[in-house]
C-alpha cells in the first residue's frame, strides 16, 4: 500500500544533542509537511516542500531544519533539541499544493528530551 | 490570523448515541474544510473534505458534515456511534494557495458499551 513511513517512531534524544527525525512517502507527491503536534494541541505547520522548494513558517524556531534529498524522503533536524521541543512530530504529504488537496498523515514520531 | 475551534475537548457517549462536533473557523475569503480522524495508536486519515457545491457532505465510516457559511462553521456528524468510533477528531482549514493547513485542537470522543 501506498504510504507515509516515519522512522522511528519513538526518539529519545538529550538536551542540546542534535537529533534528526526521516520520513518516506511511496505516493509520489509533490508536496512534503512537517508539523509538531504536543499535547491537547492542534498539529502546528512548522515548513513544507513544494518538490525542492522549501518554505518556512515564520514562527518556526531556527533550531528546526529540514532537508528533501528527492521526492520521497524528508528530514527533519533539530539542531540543539530543548525541553520544549518533546511533541509528537507529523510528517504529511500531499499531491499537490492547493487548498483542495487532502493530506496524507504518517504515524507520526515522539519525541521525548531528557 | 485565521484560527480554528473545536468547542469540545472531551466527550463520552454510549453506544448508539449521536456525535455532533463543533468546528468554526475565522477566515473571511474561500476555505476548503477537513475533518481528519486519529483512531488509538494510529495516523490521522480523512473522514471527509468540503470544497464547493453541496454544503452537506458525506464521509467514510457514516460521517456526515454541513458547512454553513454565514456561522463560518462545519460540524461533523454521526447518528449512531459504536465503540470502534472512539478516537480524537480533528477540524482543519485550507485556504491559500500553498495548502496549508491550520487544525483545531481536537476533540477526544469516547464511546461506551
């Protein structure tokens, strides 16, 4: 089945060291997301790729990074991970940007900051 | 800024029962409208979307929505619940042109035998 894969599904990483969470996705979209959800919160859009374009939200930190080697994989890096950055991380694809194209959500990794 | 709200955090209803979810949206030009739904331990799939046309639309799993433009709301809908229906519900608003999405908090709905 097509899909979205997130690789792992739970990261525990310390204070400061940097840490990256990878995505895949087998549907050949163009389009990449990446958001943060913590608790009780909505998902908060953090940046996509429009194939290689990247495009930043404005409030997203700079120790957020993130990297689209081709269209199926995508990387998110946080340079130097804090206590606050322990959320659930959601990567998304979807076919092409547009306000009427759905998205397709994959499981989603946790992350937990010591 | 647009923003998205979901009135309940938490509800438990019996089997059979009917689901009503709050969703309304601050945003005054053209929205495209989403109900996802993330079932324990899992991803979030689509339940339904609305873009244009029939403001009552009909989703999987017997999931049903009205937009209703002048109260900038789309409530989700469901006339009987069963125990498989327990998860957490998700409200979201596309607007530009990116497809970018802004999500309501959720609502975590518990359905009882």
């Amino acid at each position: 089945d097509a899909m979205v894969i997130q690789n792992p599904r739970y990261q525990v990483t310390q204070f400061g060291k940097p840490v990256t969470l990878s995505c895949s996705q087998t549907l050949n979209h163009n389009v990449m997301y990446w958001y943060q959800q913590k608790s009780s919160q909505a998902p908060k859009l953090l940046f996509h790729y429009y194939d290689k374009d990247f495009n930043n939200e404005a409030d997203t930190p700079d120790n957020f990074q993130s990297r689209r080697p081709n269209t199926s994989f995508c990387f998110l890096d946080i340079r130097s991970p804090g206590l606050g950055d322990a959320a659930m991380y959601l990567c998304a694809t979807s076919r092409e940007g547009g306000a009427s194209n759905e998205q397709f959500f994959g499981p989603g990794t946790r992350l937990t900051v010591l | 800024a647009q923003s998205v709200s979901q009135h309940n955090h938490h509800v438990i209803l019996s089997e059979a029962a009917s689901l009503e979810l709050g969703c309304n949206y601050s945003y005054g030009g053209t929205v495209n409208l989403f109900w996802y739904v993330q079932y324990p331990g899992q991803h979030l799939q689509l339940l339904l979307k609305y873009f244009s046309g029939d403001p009552l639309v009909k989703g999987i799993k017997g999931f049903e929505a009205e937009f209703i433009k002048s109260k900038f709301s789309f409530n989700l809908r469901k006339p009987s619940v069963q125990w498989s229906d327990t998860a957490e519900y998700f409200c979201a608003v596309s607007t530009d042109s990116w497809g970018k999405f802004q999500f309501g908090a959720g609502t975590q709905v518990v359905v009882t035998p």
